[in-house]
C-alpha cells in the first residue's frame, strides 16, 4: 500500500456525484500520484469520469486517512454489492426461473422435460459468457432462508455446469449435468415446510424425514416424460458417499452413478457457502482449505481433486474486493495457504492476512 505516501487506496465506487471530497483526491498515473479533485470540492459527474479515464487499469483512488475513513464507513457501494452482480452475470434471471420450475412441479406433480432442458441450457450460456470466480461469488451471496430451496437448487445446477466444464465433457452433457443439478432436491416440495426451512440443525427424528427427500425426487422424476434417465438416478444417489456411508440406499464407490457423485460435490460445496440462520456461510479460500485438508473424504476423490486444481486457476486475475475497500487483482494461490492469496493493489504485492483480506470477487465496473 502507498500508506508511505499518507495516502490510502479505496475503490473508486466508494466516491459518488454530489459528494463532497473532505481531502484531497488522488489517482495513480504512471505509478506516480496526480491530483484529481482538490479537498473541498464536491464531485461531478465530469470529475467521476475524468477519474475513470485516468488510468483504467487501476480499480482505485487514493485519499488522507481521514478520508479514508469516513468512505470506509460507508455502505458497500450499490456496484460492488451482491445483487449488481448477480444481475451482471444473469444469475438472478435462472434463480427467477429456476422457482417457477419448482412450483410447477409442485403443481403439477410432474417435470416439464423441455422447461428444464431450455432452463439448463441458459445456464450453460451464462458459464460461457463469464469467468468461474464470478460465478462462484454469486453462489457465495447470502439468501433469504425461504429462499433456501430454490436458490440451492440453482447453485448446484451452475456447479455441476463448472465440473463439466473442468472435465471437459461436451457441451450437450454439461447440459444434462446441469439439469441433475437443477433437479437434484425437487423431492423436497414433499418435505413439511418447518422440518426444510427449521432455523436450526435437524433434530434426529426431523434428519430421518429429511432423508426421504432423494426417494421423492426419483419418484417424480421416474413418472416425469421424456427426462434423461441419469437425471431420476442422480437425485436418487446424490448423497451416497465412496464409503458406504450415504444414503437411501448405501451405496459405495463406482456403484455411484457418476452424475450423482458429481452433483454430490456440488451439493456440499454449496452447503458450506451457503449462509443459514445458525451458520454462517465460508469464503471460497476457506473451503478450498477444508477440502485439502481431506474433512470430506467420503466424496469422490478424484473429482474434489478437480475443485483443488482448477478454482485457484479461476481466482489468480481476478479483481477482489478487500477489507480495507480498496480493489486488488489474486496473483497467486498458495495451495500451502489457502486463506492468504497474493494480492496486487495498484503496484503493491502482498499476502492477505488477518489485517487484510478477500471479501468478494469485484464485477469489473470501472471498464465496462
């Protein structure tokens, strides 16, 4: 950081019109500080872009620490905050669709084969049209816990889109991959609303109505037309586990469908960055931490392995949001340390570390 300077980085977005700059504002051209705005100015639309077109590379603006603070105390900025960027990506549009699909299976005790293929499909465009980190940051967001269901059921169904993509299967199975995904849990619009929505862990007698949920969901989708039959068996064996220990029906290793095994990674993963109301939800480097330390051995190892090597590749080059506000680029993963990337903000390399860290991946909105 350029704190040598008495300057300290933010995220330009924290700035807005109208505004008045309580010191002096900087951005860094060339690596050398310019005067953008003097203190005592109140910001125009004209500054806000001049600002912009300074130097595009770079994510932030530099102020005196008092400065610092008072924008640092501010709400996070409407374009670095959750929903801006789950409306970038579209991620909002398949969860809208992804509730409708539920709801009408709900209604009509059956899956529309051509709904859930056109919905997959979508998803499938989205994956292609952007990078995983910004993906995976719109699973991360925090939901509504009667919400949980639907947005579950989407999360899971663009994980299983990126395991395909990372197995390097074609584009048509990615699409049936996804489809498991998005129908992995529709059983569960047969569970009782307070054991699925219960503000608290499972009780055991709750847990053993829970566990009925993936007989449910094969038995609909059994009776549902024209469905791939690897979708009604994904559902069926999602939480089986290598070593027997799943469930309904106790399955082990390759006796697994694969698609299961999969959407089984899937559904973990979400699990644990999922925010719920009696836990709070985990940041991609911690879960990448969990799943090298081996806490979910009982899932395919070869396809956790695939978590581990490609997620790291999707983090490095991407533009985070810090704790300290400012923007950095990831420019290394440390598979020793997962919890403390390399970040470079503006020039200046560092590892996170307790002080300093990831907040979230940062929609590039600056060079839009």
């Amino acid at each position: 950081m350029k704190h040598h300077l008495g300057l300290y980085p933010i995220a330009m977005e924290y700035l807005s019109e109208g505004m008045l700059a309580e010191g002096n504002i900087y951005c860094y051209v060339d690596n050398k500080p310019v005067l953008m705005v003097p203190q005592g100015t109140y910001l125009t639309e004209q500054t806000m872009e001049k600002m912009k077109k300074a130097d595009i590379t770079f994510r932030n603006i530099y102020v005196p620490k008092a400065f610092y603070q008072t924008l640092h105390s501010l709400e996070l900025p409407d374009s670095l905050n959750q929903e801006h960027l789950e409306k970038q990506i579209g991620y909002q549009v398949s969860k809208q669709q992804t509730t409708k699909l539920i709801h009408d299976v709900a209604r009509t005790g059956t899956v529309s084969a051509a709904q859930t293929k056109l919905l997959a499909k979508g998803i499938l465009q989205k994956l292609d049209s952007t990078t995983a980190a910004l993906v995976l940051q719109c699973i991360n967001g925090k939901n509504k816990v009667d919400e949980y269901f639907y947005t579950h059921s989407t999360n899971v169904a663009f994980l299983n889109g990126l395991m395909a993509k990372w197995l390097r299967i074609s584009p048509d199975e990615t699409s049936l991959v996804i489809a498991c995904g998005l129908l992995h849990d529709i059983g569960k619009i047969k569970t009782p609303t307070e054991i699925l929505y219960a503000p608290r862990a499972l009780l055991e007698d709750e847990f053993e109505v829970m566990k009925q949920h993936p007989i449910h969901s094969y038995e609909i989708l059994q009776c549902s037309p024209s469905l791939h039959p690897s979708i009604p068996l994904a559902a069926r064996h999602h939480h089986e586990r290598m070593n027997g220990t799943g469930y309904p029906d106790g399955l082990s290793a390759d006796a697994i469908p694969y698609y299961a095994r999969i959407t089984a990674v899937s559904d973990v993963y979400d699990a644990m960055v999922s925010q719920r109301c009696y836990k709070n939800a985990c940041s991609p480097f911690e879960i990448l931490e969990q799943l090298s330390e081996g806490k979910f051995s009982d899932l395919d190892y070869t396809l956790t392995q695939v978590f581990l090597d490609n997620m790291p590749l999707e983090l490095v080059g991407q533009s985070v949001l810090l704790s300290n506000g400012a923007i950095g680029v990831v420019r290394y993963v440390d598979p020793q340390n997962w919890m403390c990337p390399i970040v470079d903000v503006d020039g200046t390399v560092f590892a996170c570390d307790d002080q300093i860290f990831c907040i979230s991946v940062a929609f590039d909105t600056v060079a839009e």
